[in-house]
C-alpha cells in the first residue's frame, strides 16, 4: 500500500467515525480521558462532560464501554440509560432516545448511512426498553414510539438488499429502506425479527422467534415464520389465575 493510499484509507476511517476530523480528534478525546471511568463515579462525569460532545435533553446515565461514533448527532432525553458495551453509530440524520429509555448491555444502534439515503434515522420514544444484544439498523428509518420494549437478540432492520439477477452479486444490485415503524405498548419477543417496511400497531406483541415480514394491525399477536396472528388483545382474556402477577 502506496502512501497516498494509506492516507486515504484513514481519512475514509474517519469520515464514517464523526461528522469531521476536528469533531473526530474531539470526541475521540473525551472517550479516552473519561469513557473507561467506572461505577456511579464515570456516570456523574459522562453525565456532565459529555453534554459537549452529544445533546443531552437533562441528565443520562452513560456507563463506561460505550461506544458513541458520530457523537454529535445522538440526542438522549433526561433520564436515558446507556449499559456498558452499548453501541450507537448515528451518522446521517441520527439517533434520539427519550427520556427514562433503556438500552441495555451489548444492543446495537447503527444508522449505517454512506449512500445518502434520505430518510435514514433511529427515534425511540419516552420509557421504552432496548434489551440486551438487541440490533437496530436505521438506513431506512426506525421510528420507535413510548413503552416500547425488545427483548434480547431481537433485530429490528430497516434495509434490504436486492437480489434478483443471477448475474449479479448481491452487492452490485442495490438495496431497499422503506423503514419501520413501531408504534406505542409493543412487545417484541426475544430473537424476533422486523424486515424493513413493517409497521407494527399500538399494542401488539411479537412473539419470540417471529419473523414479521407484514404490517401487524394494533393490538394484535404475531407469531411463528413468517409471522402470523393468532391472537386478538380485546379484553376477552384473563390472567391464569394460579400465576403470580407483579406490578
């Protein structure tokens, strides 16, 4: 590799790391002096500091191991809980988290944006759970409403590629982002997946292991692969009644 090669495959490295290089040397800073700080100690300092590198609507709590690429389009409301060894990459148009939501440990955010796609972004509303190891792809768009909660492994991917010309590889042909909309009260089982241009009603649930490839009307329970209903939320049913319910 010739020189002017190398330079340009750091300068490309750092293109998709921050919105420019003097954003890249001031962020890479702070995560060096202050992201590894631990307990309740690195919290309170991420919690101050990092309002000059992010938009912190309030206070969040960051744990140490997180991983912030494209710092300064991430918006957190108060409240926001980031676990350690979460991963938000939130280049193009970004990612908003509102207040009092979890993302827990090892979950991926990722508005992977390097084609100019115009609506690629990640909003999660007020009080919703993003649980563990639990993927996000934003290229085509996630809108996430309040009280929404994923389970672990789950994926939620706003992009698809085409694959119709046997003479093509795959990556020549394009994608596709539609974008996913998931709206208030959902439920999203463990491991279950979301395929881009789904919308997902207030209400539902998705079963663990689901694959939803089609629109999920409010209120509604999918399962199975592809994903199909096989229950109404209608009020008919009851708790089992030999089942301890928590509150």
């Amino acid at each position: 590799m010739n020189e002017n090669s190398a330079i340009s495959q750091i300068m490309l490295y750092m293109s998709r790391q921050a919105s420019g290089f003097g954003r890249y040397v001031l962020e890479q800073t702070f995560f060096i002096l202050f992201g590894w700080i631990p307990t309740v100690v690195g919290v309170g300092v991420r919690g101050i500091l990092y309002k000059a590198i992010l938009k912190m609507d309030g206070v969040a709590a960051i744990e140490n191991k997180v991983r912030l690429r494209f710092a300064s389009n991430i918006t957190l409301g108060n409240g926001v809980y980031l676990d350690q060894n979460t991963y938000l990459h939130a280049c193009a148009h970004g990612i908003s988290i509102g207040s009092e939501s979890i993302v827990m440990h090892g979950a991926v955010l990722h508005v992977y944006n390097f084609r100019d796609l115009p609506n690629s972004k990640i909003t999660i509303g007020e009080n919703s759970l993003i649980g563990e190891y639990s993927v996000i792809r934003g290229q085509g768009g996630v809108e996430i409403g309040d009280r929404v909660f994923t389970s672990p492994f789950s994926q939620i991917i706003a992009v698809n590629h085409i694959f119709d010309d046997p003479k093509l590889s795959f990556v020549e042909q394009g994608i596709t982002a539609e974008g996913i909309i998931i709206e208030d009260d959902v439920w999203i089982g463990a491991s279950a997946i979301i395929t881009d241009g789904v919308k997902i009603g207030k209400g539902s649930v998705v079963a663990a292991g689901a694959v939803v490839t089609k629109d999920v009307p409010p209120f509604t329970v999918v399962a199975g692969v592809p994903a199909k209903e096989i229950k109404k939320i209608d009020g008919t049913s009851h708790p089992v009644q030999d089942k301890t319910i928590y509150y």
